[in-house]
C-alpha cells in the first residue's frame, strides 16, 4: 500500500523535526519525508493533514490486556483496537493475566493471537517471578527469547529486596528492564491516598511513604547492580524528588507516569465511585503539581496509560471490593494534551514522552519516522474537541472516571506498519 | 423550609438549615415516647426494611421502634440470614428488595460508600446507619439533639472526642456536623488512632487527656473495637486505660456543668470508668432515648419529602 500523508505538522523528536512536511509511505517503511512530495498517481490514500500533527505511532510501556485469563474484561483484540484508537502503535502488556505470563508458552500464546488478531503490535512484559508470588524467578531468559522486552510483577513490588536484587542482575544479561511497581505493602493497606479525602471518607489508605520508599529501595538495588530499572505509574512528589536527586548520579533510572496522576486528585474518590479507584491511587493537588513539574523538567521520562480494563459487575461494587484500574487508552492523548494547552508541555516535548523515551526503554526500533523505518504513524489534532463516551469505546473496559468530560485533542489516523489500522475521517 | 431529600447519606451532604429542620421536627416527636399510647398513625402504610450487614442492638432497635411508633410496617434483615452469605452483591439484594416496594431502607455495612450504592440504584429512601469508618449521620445528629438539650445551644461549645478517631464513624460525622456550628473540637486519642491530615479540616488534636478536657463543655468518647483488630493500633488494653480512660478526675479540669456523651456499646473500665458512666455528668441513657426521636423526625422528613 502506498501513502501519501500531505502538508502535516510532522514532529518527529529523535530526528529533530517540526515543520511542515510530506510523509510518503510505501509497503510497510516510510520511503520519504520531504516538501511538497509529489503525488505519483499511484497511492492509495492520499491524505491532507492540513492543521494536523503527523508523529511517529505512540508506544504504551504498560497495559493490560487481559488474554489469557480474563477475556471477558479485554481480549488482544479489543485491547489494540482501543490502542489503535488512542494512537498507540505498540503496547506492552503485563504478566498478570492467568495464567500469568511467567513462561515461554504463555509469551508465544500473546505474541501469536497478536499478529492474528492485534490492531497494534504488542510487546509482551514477563513477571519477574513465578506466579508473580515474589518468591522464584521466572524463567527470564527463556521468555526473552520468546520476545518479552522487560520484567515486571506490576500490581505488586518484589517484596523481598533479595529477589529484587537477583531480578535486577539476571536482567542485565538480557538487557531488559525491571518495570517496578512501587507498594510497600506493610505501610498500604488501603484503596486511596492518605490525606484530607481520607480523612472525610474513612477509607482506608495508600500513604505516598508506600511508594516513596519503594522508589528509594528499587533504585538503590539497581544502581548498587549496575542494572537498568524503571519505575511505573509514579503518583506522589515525593517519588518525583527521590528520581530527580538519584537520576543526577546514576543514568538507568527512567520513569514514567499516567495521565490520571495528573488529571484527578484524592477528591475525585469523595463520591465513592469505583471508576476513581486506582493503584497507585490518586493523590493531592500538590502531588499532580509535582508529576506535572517532572513532566516538564524532564525527570519523568514516559507518558504510560496503565490501561486497565475491568467489567462492569467487578468495578459495580463496594469501593473496597471494586477491582482497581482505569480503562486509558483512549483519552490518554487528550488528557495529556491539556499538558500542552496548559503551557506545561510543546508538542515537541509531549510527543517524546510517547515516542523516543519508551522506545530508547525498550530498545524498540519505532518511535520515529527516519526514512527507511517502519511506517508506524498517527494523524492527530491537538484542538479538536470531544465528549467521552465511555460507551464508544472500542475497549472491553468501559471504566473510565472521565465519562462526559470535555476534552481537546483526538487522534484521526493510526497506521501501524504501513496499514491504516484506525481512522477519524481525514480520507 | 422543607426536606427535599431522597435519602441520609452523609452528615456531609446537609446543609445547616437541615440539620436544625431534623432536631426542630425530633423535639415534637420526643413527645410520642412519652405517651401511654405510643403510637401515631404518620407512616401507616408505609414500608421500612432495616439491612444490618454488622450487628448492632441500640441503633437497629432504634430504627424499629421510631418506625413502629410511626405505625411504619417494618421488616428487619441482618447479613447471617440474607442472601449475603450466598454471593449475592449488595446491589442486587438491594434490587430484590425493592421489587417488594419498600418506602425507606436502613443499611449498615462494614465499608465506606455501601449506602451510596443502593442511594444511586433504589427509588427508595436510604439512610445511612453507619457505612464501614465513614458515617453514622443518625448517631450525630441524636448527639447534637442531646448536647442541644442539655446545653440549650450548640453555638459557642466546646467539644473534645477521645479515643480512635481514625477508625470512627460516630467521630466523624460529630466532626461534620459540629463543624456547621460555631464550636471548639478538640480529638484526643493515641497518635496511632489519629487519623493524619485531620488538622486541615480546622480541628486541635491534643494527646494528653488532661489538657484536652481543659475547660470543654461536652466529652464523647468512643470505644476501641477489639473485634476489627484495632488493638494492633496500641501496646495494650491495660495501657490504653491508663492513658484514654476517662476518669472522674479528669472531668474536674472540664466546666462544671460538662455533659459526658458514649455512643455504645460502652467497655466500662477501659474507655469510661464505672463512676464517669453511671455518674452524675454522664448523658449516655439520654442519647439512646433521643435517638428514637431523632430517627422518627428522620424517617418522617425523609417518606414526606417534595417530590
């Protein structure tokens, strides 16, 4: 198939471009970028991206996709469509499905039903132990092989700084991440922030020290290893002061955070709706200040959605016992797009956070449009305005807190490997 | 003014004006328990279903006899004989019972927000009987009746709440409710029992016993409840006794005429001596009397509302 993607704003970070350009797709690669590319009479989609942004397919370092295990919350299918929507070219998607994806076969299984059914590609993240119980490693090498790109036991921290240690070393030979999920589970045993909402509600609470101290424990095992470690879904100031301190003295630390960590506060929890249930949970105004600045001063690397699709009957409960995650990928570019019509972010700036970081992360060769890469590109519009629906999600997962928000900014086009996999007119 | 709200929720979600509308209407009920027929016809025809997923004997016999001296019909459902036990989610038994047209449902659950589920799910009336360590709206405002009695105003008071403040649900909405009001609260307990970040809401915290009861016009205390585990928040009942236990002596730093309020159940000697219970300050027996007259203003505001 040949594309002819004309007089976009193309922002591509890794190349240092923004300007106005022609992007010409041919078969699966990008051919050209360039002024005025002339049409050849042969293309199949010659598309006017005229007061549009083209950039290179947004890569997600963390979703859940739910298969195998839990497909009647999301299936590999569903969960790319709803990617494919949001402007993600590439997901990774977590172990903690059932089984676990803690061995080989589960890995192929995922990278297999992927390329039959998946809208996007998907990058499978191994547990870092079996069962993710935090007791025995994985058979990490064996799932490396298989094509997993990190390690994680994400919904819960290596409780044993011992194994955590031994996951952090193995890893090196594999040159993966360790993805962390910070939760000092002796100080958390609770379903939202410590703080003024909790103080009203009564529920019980998450403190910031739960992450914070996991922060400081996972980084210093890794730089006491020489390993590279990555901390997800950070949420709290605190967590964005230890980074900042410790990414001056020791450069594999990255970090990323998710755009309900800077869009909701603990209030939000106040009316006891289990769509604003999340862990890490939210936190206070001064914590979204924090992840904002750290955004901005570049310290939390990675914009990541923590897609967490869930069915209505397991969020249709108690708030104690409603499951928790949020359904993201599909207002992830628009409400991380306020950062930029907020002044906190440039296109430019927000554009890396999805693209270049977590492929640097990763050692993914996309997330960018050099010539000759594969042609994985999004058509968005930063000031088309929208009102989510949860009902027109393409997800499983209709659990959103932002159900009738007013948004700015929509992504009209994904193509993924030279084919349109999503589109919102523009043809 | 006039009620115009579907359920009681939370101390929170009332405005000043409810709250006096609610012990204006419990005065002129008060006077029904007095009665050697004790009984009018308000609520005949009328359905109220109590739902008790914890146990409880003053607030649950409360409700009943408020709605039978209201001549409501009233059924009562605790979680050992519903279909809890079976699996059943709260928000279908709350269906299922609807589907029977009952008028007002009152649910006590072990978690935060429970009621709201049926609130937003049931045409019926809902009234919060105490919802995990949220609220219990009906215990405060039977509190505010009782302090209103004794004190003739609520204005101008001080009030000091000892014991785990983090984990009471009386505590808070006391505090809410107080705080509609010009007074002083003052919450004293151990600091592992204090929840964090409660200062911002204009509240004193103070450790020392002695120092908090200084001058205050009313004490509450509240109990420690062993049954959740609430004793790993402290080194020992025996400790806690000696440090929160409030004694007469204590109550000399208070005013002279301090009442001393307890919501139930009491653990006499640990929380409250036998002397301060029984004694002469004590308005313990007053507040379960008021609180029939509180929950009839309730039940009767709530089942005439403008619709």
């Amino acid at each position: 198939m040949k594309i002819l993607i004309k007089k976009g704003r193309v922002i591509d970070p890794k190349n240092n471009i923004d300007e106005i350009l022609d992007v010409y797709i041919n078969g699966n690669i990008i051919e050209k970028i360039g002024k005025n590319i002339k049409e050849k009479g042969v293309e199949d989609f010659v598309i006017d991206a005229t007061d549009h942004i083209v950039a290179p397919g947004f890569i997600d370092v963390h979703v859940h996709l739910r298969e195998p295990g839990y497909e009647y919350k999301e299936t590999i299918k569903t969960g790319t469509m709803a990617a494919a929507k949001g402007g993600f070219t590439s997901v990774v998607c977590m172990a903690n499905t059932e089984p676990v994806n803690d061995n080989r076969s589960i890995t192929e299984f995922i990278i297999k039903k992927a390329k039959l059914e998946g809208s996007c590609r998907v990058f499978p993240c191994g547990a870092i132990t079996k069962g993710l119980k935090g007791e025995e490693l994985s058979e990490i090498g064996d799932m490396f092989d298989a094509g997993i790109v990190a390690i994680s036991d994400d919904g819960k921290s290596v409780k044993h700084s011992g194994v955590l240690r031994k996951a952090l070393e193995y890893s090196k030979i594999f040159g993966i991440p360790v993805i962390s999920h910070c939760e000092d589970t002796d100080l958390s045993h609770g379903f939202i922030n410590e703080g003024v909402a909790s103080v009203l509600s009564g529920l019980d609470t998450v403190p910031s020290i739960a992450e914070e101290i996991i922060v400081q424990r996972d980084i210093m095992i890794a730089k006491y290893v020489n390993a590279n470690i990555h901390l997800t879904h950070i949420s709290t100031a605190g967590s964005v002061d230890i980074i900042a301190r410790e990414k001056r003295n020791y450069k594999y630390i990255t970090c990323d955070t998710c755009p309900h960590y800077f869009s909701l506060t603990e209030d939000a929890t106040l009316k006891f709706d289990t769509n604003t249930k999340v862990n890490p949970p939210l936190r206070s105004k001064k914590d979204i200040e924090a992840i904002k600045e750290g955004l901005k001063n570049g310290i939390i690397d990675i914009i990541a959605t923590d897609h967490a699709p869930h069915d209505l009957p397991s969020k249709d409960m108690e708030f104690n016992l409603a499951a928790s995650g949020i359904s993201g990928l599909e207002t992830a570019l628009a409400l991380s797009l306020t950062l930029f019509h907020e002044g906190v972010l440039t296109l430019g700036e927000l554009v890396k956070k999805f693209t270049v970081n977590p492929a640097r992360l990763l050692k993914l060769p996309y997330g960018d449009l050099s010539e000759g890469n594969a042609a994985d590109v999004i058509v968005f519009n930063p000031y088309i305005e929208w009102i989510v629906d949860k009902n027109t999600f393409l997800s499983k997962g209709k659990n959103t807190p932002f159900d009738g928000w007013k948004l700015k900014g929509k992504n009209l086009l994904t193509i993924v490997d030279g084919k349109i996999v999503y589109r919102d007119g523009l043809i | 003014m006039n009620w115009t709200k579907k359920d009681l929720l939370e101390i929170k979600d009332l405005t000043k004006d409810e709250i006096l509308l609610i012990l204006e209407t419990a005065e002129s009920f008060k006077e029904i328990s007095l009665r050697e027929i004790k009984k009018v016809p308000t609520l005949r025809g009328k359905t109220v279903i109590t739902l008790f997923y914890e146990p409880s004997t003053r607030t649950r016999t409360s409700f009943e006899i408020a709605a039978k001296r209201l001549s409501a019909d009233t059924i009562n459902i605790s979680a050992s004989t519903s279909s809890f036990v079976k699996g059943e989610t709260l928000k279908d038994t709350g269906k299922n019972l609807e589907s029977m047209k009952p008028d007002v449902i009152i649910i006590r659950h072990s978690m935060p927000g429970a009621p709201h589920i049926l609130a937003r799910t049931l045409k019926s009336s809902i009234i919060n009987a105490g919802d995990g360590a949220h609220e219990h709206p009906t215990q405060a405002l039977l509190d505010l009746f009782t302090i209103k009695e004794k004190k003739g105003k609520i204005d101008g008071l001080k009030i000091v709440i000892i014991g785990d403040i983090m984990h009471s649900r009386v505590a808070r909405s006391n505090i809410f409710a107080l705080k509609q009001f010009d007074t002083e609260i003052v919450c004293c307990g151990p600091a592992t029992m204090i929840p964090p970040y409660i200062e911002k809401l204009g509240i004193a915290v103070e450790y020392n016993i002695n120092r908090a009861v200084k001058d205050a016009d009313v004490v509450m205390m509240l109990r420690i409840q062993k049954e959740r585990g609430r004793i790993s928040y402290i080194p020992s009942i025996r400790e806690y006794a000696i440090l929160y236990g409030l004694k007469k002596a204590h109550l000399e730093k208070a005013k002279k005429d301090v009442i001393v309020m307890h919501p139930g159940p009491m653990n006499r000697g640990v929380e409250i001596s036998d002397e301060v219970a029984d004694g002469e300050y004590s308005v313990i027996l007053d507040q379960v009397e008021n609180g029939v007259a509180v929950r009839m203003a309730i039940l009767y505001l709530l089942t005439g509302r403008e619709q």
